[in-house]
C-alpha cells in the first residue's frame, strides 16, 4: 500500500507544477459558468414553473461542476499512460514489481485531484461572492455536504475506473484518439457535464439513471445542490459504490488478459 500513496503522492506534486495551465483553464471556466447561467436564466425567465430543478439549484450545479471540471470530465486523460503503451515503455513497466492496474489508478487519480485543486479555489470563493440569483448556494446542513465529499470521492473512483477500461482499450487500437472521443461525447451528454440529468425527458430517466456515466459528477453535484436529498441520495451513492465494484472488477480481468498477450514491437 505505501508504494502506491508514494506514486499517488508524486504524480500530486509533478501536476501542480503547471499553474500557467491551470490559469488559462480558470479563465475558461468562468467565461464557459457565466455564458451557461446566462443562458439558462433567460429560459428560467420564460417559465420557471416548467424546469425540476429551482434556478439557485441550477446554479449552484453550474459553479460547482466548472470547479470541478477536471474531478469528473472523461476528456481528461492521462497522456503519459497512453504514450507507455504506443511507445513500447509499457515494457518496463510490466517488469516493475507493482500491480500495473493500481499503479496507473494511482497515477490517475492523483492528476485529477492535482489538476482541481490548483482549479477549484478562485472558482469557489468568486462564485460564493457574486450576486443573487448568480451565486454558489452553500449546501443546506452539514449532512449534505458530508454526503456530497463522500459522493464526489466516490464520483471520482468511478470516472478513474472508466478511465482505465479506456486506457486498456489502447493496447488493442494502438490509438487512443478515436475512442476517446467517442466516450467522451457519450459520457457528457449522459452524465450531466451538458445539461443536468433531471432536465431530460422524463422517459428515459430511469434508464439513464442507471448508467455508469450518471455514478460520476451527476450523483455528488445533485447532493450538493440539494436537488437529490434523502433516500434518493443514498440510493444514488449506494449505485457509485456498485459501479465502482463492476468497473474495477472488469477493468482487472482485462488487464490480467492484456498483460498475458503483450506484444512490444522494437529492439
């Protein structure tokens, strides 16, 4: 286990070290805030009554998932994990005594919560500090918000777990472009990062309820926002925890397969 905290804690430090990256993406992430909330204020205008969640909510769901954009976005991919497996240094590592898949897990999670972290602070304390109706609402009790860091650690799990059925994908397509590109189209528009969940049909909301993608930043974002409170809030951290086992479970015996029938091209 120390070896793993010890990768967990390099890969944290190395990532911090790009705050100009982390600048530009800040500035992009208010202007990318406010154009939505602008947006949804003028229809929220035009009939209140016709939306399932309350504007301040909606807001409130905006802020934090720019805050926490590179916590759950799928786009965000590890580049050094997919550049060892088409450059051939997927070789040392296999040779490394370390389980492959909890060292890149590892890795990972520490970029996202690197990347966040030197992201999240001026997003917060400026969306805490604007005006009403554009303000971040702080959560209702401290219940909620005990639910909303255990929701989002486990959001987080679930997106790096996905993330690593991807990164295995790569062995086989010795590109990571297209299928990147692919989840991540379908990922945003399931897992709320285009418009929140409750706002789709009320057809196929059971349906897309159940979906990996709705585990991810759907689950903690709707708790804080305490559009998703009570049962309905365990239910839905229960279902994480039942996606993080899947995912992880798959994403092992994949890798113990792939692992067996590596082939490194090169001298």
């Amino acid at each position: 286990m120390k070896k793993y905290l010890a990768i967990l804690r390099i890969r944290f430090s190395n990532t911090l070290q790009y705050r100009a990256a982390a600048a530009a993406g800040i500035a992009t992430q208010f202007a990318w805030g406010f154009m939505e909330i602008l947006a949804y204020s003028a229809f929220y205008k035009a009939n209140p009554e016709a939306f399932p969640m309350q504007f301040s909510q909606t807001v409130t769901y905006i802020w934090l998932q720019q805050a926490l954009l590179a916590l759950f976005m799928l786009w965000f991919w590890d580049n050094d994990i997919t550049s060892t497996i088409t450059d051939g240094g997927i070789a040392y590592e296999m040779v490394r005594p370390l389980d492959l898949y909890s060292r890149w897990f590892c890795q990972a999670a520490a970029n996202r919560l690197a990347r966040t972290l030197l992201r999240c602070s001026p997003i917060l304390l400026v969306a805490l500090l604007l005006p009403e109706p554009y303000r971040l609402s702080l959560p209702p009790s401290l219940a909620c918000f005990g639910l909303f860091i255990l929701s989002a650690l486990l959001g987080l799990a679930v997106v790096v777990a996905f993330s690593m059925l991807l990164y295995i994908s790569v062995f086989y397509t010795l590109a990571p472009t297209g299928i990147r590109q692919i989840v991540s189209g379908i990922s945003d528009f399931f897992s709320g990062a285009i418009i929140p969940l409750p706002f789709f049909p009320q057809a196929i909301q059971p349906v897309i309820g159940i979906l990996p993608f709705a585990a991810m930043q759907n689950t903690p974002l709707r708790i804080y926002s305490a559009n998703l409170a009570g049962l309905e809030a365990v239910t839905g951290i229960c279902l994480q925890l039942l996606w993080l086992v899947v995912l992880v479970s798959l994403g092992r015996s994949l890798m113990s397969r792939t692992q067996s029938a590596v082939v490194v091209q090169g001298g």
